[in-house]
C-alpha cells in the first residue's frame, strides 16, 4: 500500500500540495485525556493548518450517553457536519496536535456514517510545524453543504457483543492501552474504573504502532506488532482502548495492512471497568 493513501493515511507533503485543492475539507480534531491539562479548543483557535475546522471529539457526541464521546446520533452528526461545510464529493484530511492520538477516531467516525474519502495526516500537526509548513489564526470559511449518511453497522461493537466475543473467542479483542494499564499495574485516568482488561483481549499498545517522530510505521512492521502480540489476523477484530479514541488507531493499523473485519468497541474500558458484573482479568494476555 503507497503511503500517501486518500483513504487511510497522507503524509504532510501530500497536504501541502492538496491543500488548496476546492474539494479539500481539513479537520483539526485535537483532544486531551482527561488527566491532561490542555485546552484543545484553545490550541485550535491560537494556530492551525490553514483552512481546517475543529471537529470536537467531545461534542460531536451522543450526550444523553454517560459514556464519553459515544458515536453521535445521526441527526447530530449531518447537522454538525453541514455547518462545517463538509458534503459529498470532499476529500476530508484530519489531524491532531499529538501527531497520531485522536485523529483516527474522527477518521473511523466518518467511515462509520459512509464516508470513504478520509485520511489522517501521518505525524500531524507535530510534523507539518517541524517541516517549517505554516499554521494560522483565521477562521476558516464556510459554506453549508450536505453529505449523504450511511451507516456501516458492522464497524461497531457494543458491550453485549464484545461479552460474547471474549467468552466464544469467534472474534480477537485487541486493547490499544499502555501494557501498565493492560495488566491492571496502573490505574485509569477515569476515576471509579476498575484496572485489568478483557479476559481473553490481547495488548497492542497504540505507541507500539508509531515511529519515534509520530508517524505510523509501514504495513509490514504493523502485521509483525499485531502477530507479536498474539494476534490472530485470519480472525476478525475487535479494538478497544480506554474509552474508545485509541482503539480508531488500531483500526486505522488493521485497514493498512489490509484486514478486512474489524471493528471497534465504542464503550471501551470506560463501560467495560465500570460494571461489576463484568469479568476483568490482570497480568499478561
């Protein structure tokens, strides 16, 4: 798969010579654990990449959840979608200010309600201000513009399925947090969960599929991390993470190297170490 890929991943030079292009719609979707004290919003408004609107994770959300960031309603999204001014026929970028964190949930939300032509920006904002590549304070501007809906079901696993998935083992859980966090040695930055994993999961942490300057590494060092880790990649997937924004990485990794069932469990640890009925195992998958 080339690396500059319109539909999965693009790299800073390739935003450079696109990003006048008309049909280029351009999202900073830059966002913060919770135990960080960062204001993404803030960040966006004092710089961004020129042209690019502030997806926030936060909002753009089902709120009458009490999980955070869940899948919007529908209805919420086309609403939120077409006041950015984004609609069919646009090619979307999305980046964030960490280089690979949020971006991919964004990304896999798109792909979610049908959208196809998305990419993450490799290294994100980090490597387009290395590189020298200018950033502004302006305000984008914008014109309403519909986008077609349609929902691709199957990227998306709820806490019933993921229970029958860790008790059949039909389907591999694979959990995007630290190996601390995995095996039940750290705590969460959520207060009130419990520490461990899914019984069954296997642990491939979302650093472990970055080059040190914030890029992802090549398909063919990704299947080695996945298999590494005990992955069994004839089977499909399901990723997970604290509460559902890094498992998009893995996702993001598994549609690189060409995995064609995978989804992702959008309550992640933050329903799953919520409940007491749930089982939670520690240690080493």
């Amino acid at each position: 798969m080339p690396h500059s890929d319109p539909k999965t991943l693009v790299s800073t030079a390739w935003l450079a010579d696109h990003l006048t292009a008309p049909d280029l719609r351009l999202f900073d979707a830059s966002w913060f654990l919770p135990t960080v004290d960062r204001d993404a919003k803030a960040e966006y408004t004092a710089k961004h990449i020129a042209g690019a609107r502030f997806f926030d994770i936060d909002e753009i959300a089902d709120l009458r959840s009490e999980l955070p960031h869940m899948l919007p309603p529908v209805e919420k999204f086309m609403s939120r979608v077409r006041a950015m001014g984004v609609g069919d026929g646009h090619q979307i970028v999305v980046y964030d200010s960490m280089g690979i964190f949020s971006a991919p949930r964004v990304w896999w939300t798109f792909r979610y309600f049908g959208k196809r032509d998305i990419a993450v920006l490799d290294g994100g904002l980090p490597k387009w201000e290395r590189e020298g590549r200018p950033v502004t304070d302006a305000p984008p501007v914008i014109r309403d513009r519909h986008m077609t809906v349609d929902k691709q079901f199957d990227m998306v696993k709820d806490v019933t399925e993921v229970a029958a998935a860790a008790k059949l083992g039909d389907w591999v859980i694979v959990d995007a947090r630290a190996a601390d966090r995995f095996r039940g040695e750290a705590p969460e930055p959520r207060p009130g969960l419990r520490m461990g994993h899914i019984p069954r999961s296997r642990n491939v942490p979302w650093m472990s599929l970055l080059r040190d300057d914030g890029t992802m590494r090549p398909p063919a060092e990704l299947k080695r991390i996945f298999e590494a880790a005990g992955v069994d990649l004839a089977k499909p997937i399901i990723s997970s993470c604290g509460s559902g924004v890094n498992a998009a990485i893995l996702d993001l990794a598994l549609t690189r190297i060409g995995h064609k069932r995978h989804a992702v469990y959008d309550g992640a640890w933050a329903e799953w170490g919520m409940y007491n009925d749930l089982a939670v195992a520690t240690g080493e998958a």
